[in-house]
C-alpha cells in the first residue's frame, strides 16, 4: 500500500471511498474529450485498469500508471460509478467522463448500470466499460498499445491488438474471504485472466510460484518506492499534528484486519510512542479488537488518512517505521507497499515475519513474528541513533527498486510483445 491504502481486496465494483480523497471532482464529459489532444499525443497510449479511483488512494497500478505517463501516454480507467453510488460519493457527474490529471495522463471514470455485484449485471457493467474505454481511446484519437489489468475484472480484451498485461498486486483467492467474496468465483476469474493475458505480473515470488503452477509464466514485479515524494523528508517540516515525545515508532497504512494490532499494543506497553496514520478500514465481519483501547493511550495518536504529498512530513517525526502484518495467506502473498516507502524516507524497518522480506537487504530490515519481540526491536532500533551512512544505503536500496524502474521494466515487456 501507498501511504493511505492497500484497499486491494474489494471487487471493483465494491470499492469504498478513501477518506483524504478527492471526490466531487466536476470532470469533462466523453464527447469534450478531443480537447485534450492539444497537449498530448495519444499515440501508443497504456490503458491502465484500476482497482480504485483516482483520487482515492495511492495504489499499486496508480504509482505505476503515473511513473509510465511520463514515458507514454496513460488512460487510467477508474471502476464504473453508477448512479447511487455517484450520489452517495457526492460526485457531481455521473455520466461517463475523461478528465486530464497530468500532461500524460487522462481518467475515465465510466459509469455504469446500478447492481453489479449481481452476475448478469456484472457482465453487462464490464461490457459498458470496455465501450467506455474504447470510445474514449477513438475521441482522443488514441492507438492503445496495450491494457494493464489490476484485478479480476474481465477488461484484458477490451481493446482489440494491444498488449493483454494481468498485473497482480495481491493474491486474490487468499484474498477473498477476507473480503466476503466467495472462492470459487474469485478462483474462476483469476483462471479466466491468467488464460488470456500476454503478460503476467507477480508481485510475490509466493504468487508467482502459484501462478506459475497454474501452467503461466508470471514476471516478479514487486512493489517499488516513490523517492521522488519521500525525498522531500528532510526538508519539509514535521506534521503539525503531532505531539507525541520522541523517539516515534510509525505506522503509514490503512488499519484494517491485516494489521496484527498484538504487535502494534506490544510497541505501546513498551513506552514507545506510536503513531499511526491512515483511515481505519473494518471488513465484512471481521472487527479489530484492541484498536480503541491502544488508540486511548497517552502514549499512542491516530492521526487518521491524511493525503498523500503530506506523508513526509509524518516521516519527519519518526524513528522507525513498522510493519505489523498478522501471519495470513493473503499477506505472505503481499509485498507492502509501505515497507519501501519507510526505506525511501531513510527509515529503519520493523516487520512481521513476511516472506516478501526475504527480497529486501537483511541489513536494511528487523524482522519477528512474535509481538513481544517484535517490540524488542523496536526499543532496541529507536534507541540506535541513525548514521548518515545508514539513512543513505536505505535510500539508495530504495532507489534501485523505485516505481521508475517498475515502469522501466513493464515497458520493456510490452514492447517485447507489441
């Protein structure tokens, strides 16, 4: 996850708005969308599918989508907005619509039929989108080169002779109950895009090797790090909001059930100060027992979703940055999104005991998964004062795995199948 969210698991059509995002964002109806021409060649555009909207949280294929704008033109899709819920998200337009969010860079947000968690209606919604993108691609005159699909969503053809790229951010069948989907639909779907795609993305060796098992040749591409944003730590000044003595153990990430709130309370009775930051995010059933009695600590501030280009500013305040994911399928399928952007920040890192973390420099990252150990790194860690020699070889870690190095690497695989 980026610093606001790994809200991965929903389907599609199922998303809930992020707070800190930006809805009610009046954009350009389809039918003005040649005026964007003027300062684009939309030549070789990238369709990019995404799992959530735009302004709604830093996703995976949303770092990617914009790292890849700065080489080729990008059409990020956002999941259909019908009518209610355009209404309950206070959206201003609700009819299918283009607006430019970068020189490169345009979003559809496409609108859809009410009801498509249901299957007939589903299809019938994943059939308007497909229109969708392809009427815009024709009103910006736009040869798309090929289509990234963050999810099940079967979008992958929805643009004849381009590049069917299936971008996996997340093992979705783990996933599923997780999300009150059911398995064998999510398993049936995940079998239907690894049958069409051309290029298949892994963001776990966990997942790629199931993939692989799956008679596909997945590529590992692992979450990377935005160190243009976080190169900023040093200069901007720390977060207003935050009154809590230091040294400060962080956490930047939705709160939700994958989070083991064990290690989190562990860190507290320790007399850390933590600080957490990111929108608390309850799944279908499951409820995070211990949040409210941790948050009512004196020692502990829930600072909430805050936007994005706010995020150094947090970082500037802390000692070490944390990782705390409980011991699931789903998550040793992950890669955090927030592990790298610790070490972007020159963070020190400490995490559960995730496979993911056997692609980072052990030097770089603290590792247990016991929550009383967990918390003695943490003491032990935030009581360590960095060297600049450390803070740069985390940084410089960071650097080399980068989202414009992902980009770098998928546009190398698309050319290869163009």
């Amino acid at each position: 996850m980026s610093g606001l969210g790994e809200n991965r698991l929903q389907p599609w059509h199922e998303r809930q708005a992020v707070p800190g995002g930006r809805p009610g964002v009046v954009g350009i109806r389809s039918t003005d969308v040649p005026q964007l021409k003027s300062s684009t060649d939309w030549d070789s555009c990238i369709v990019v599918v995404g799992g959530t909207r735009w302004g709604h949280t830093r996703s995976s294929e949303r770092f990617l989508a914009g790292e890849l704008a700065r080489h080729r033109p990008v059409l990020w899709v956002d999941p259909p907005l019908s009518v209610a819920r355009a209404r309950l998200d206070g959206e201003a337009q609700v009819r299918s619509r283009v607006l430019q969010v970068g020189p490169q860079m345009a979003r559809l947000t496409p609108s859809t039929v009410p009801g498509v968690t249901r299957l007939l209606l589903g299809r019938v919604a994943t059939h308007q989108v497909g229109r969708a993108i392809r009427r815009s691609l024709r009103q910006l005159g736009a040869s798309a080169q090929a289509v990234i699909v963050a999810g099940t969503i079967d979008l992958l053809d929805s643009v004849p002779g381009a590049v069917r790229v299936l971008y996996g951010t997340d093992d979705w069948v783990a996933g599923a109950t997780l999300m009150g989907r059911q398995v064998g639909a999510v398993r049936r779907a995940e079998a239907r895009q690894l049958r069409k795609a051309d290029v298949v993305l892994a963001v776990s060796d966990r997942l790629q090797a199931r993939w692989r098992g799956m008679g596909t040749d997945p590529v590992l591409l692992p979450n990377g790090a935005d160190v243009r944003t976080m190169a900023t730590v040093d200069s901007v000044a720390p977060a207003p909001d935050v009154d809590l003595r230091p040294p400060i153990a962080g956490l930047v990430g939705q709160i939700s059930a994958r989070i083991d709130l064990r290690m989190l309370s562990a860190v507290a009775a320790r007399g850390v100060s933590l600080l957490l930051v990111g929108p608390i995010l309850d799944s279908p059933g499951v409820r995070l027992e211990g949040l409210e009695r941790l948050t009512s600590l004196d020692n502990v501030t829930l600072a909430g979703a805050r936007p994005f280009e706010s995020l150094p500013s947090y970082y500037r305040t802390m000692s070490v940055g944390l990782t705390p994911y409980r011991d699931t399928d789903f998550n040793n399928a992950s890669f955090p999104l927030k592990t790298m952007e610790y070490l972007a920040a020159g963070l020190p890192v400490v995490s559960s005991d995730l496979r993911a973390n056997s692609a980072l420099d052990p030097h770089l990252i603290h590792s247990s998964a016991d929550p009383e150990e967990f918390a003695d790194l943490v003491v032990r860690v935030v009581n360590q004062a960095p060297t600049r020699r450390q803070v740069e070889a985390r940084r410089a870690f960071a650097a080399r795995h980068s989202w414009q190095v992902r980009a770098e690497q998928v546009l190398a695989l698309i050319d290869q199948r163009a």
